[in-house]
C-alpha cells in the first residue's frame, strides 16, 4: 500500500461505482487497510 501511496494512488477516488479503497476496506472488514487509509 505504501509503495502505492508513493506513486501517487489516491484512497480516496471513486472507481466506476462510487466506491473508494477506504469503503471497499471496510466493507470486507479489512481493518488494517482501513486504518492504514483513515491515518493518511
């Protein structure tokens, strides 16, 4: 996630259907990325 954070990949950007990686993390309970995603 990092590396991608570093080549400029945007959490918070809605893919075709409105979701973010934030709400797709959360969504599938992935509680790591979330938290990675919400400390940005």
């Amino acid at each position: 996630m990092a590396l991608l954070r570093e080549r400029g990949a945007d959490p918070c950007r809605e893919n075709n259907y409105g979701q973010t990686p934030l709400g797709l993390a959360k969504l599938i309970a992935n509680y790591d990325v979330a938290q990675y995603f919400a400390d940005l």
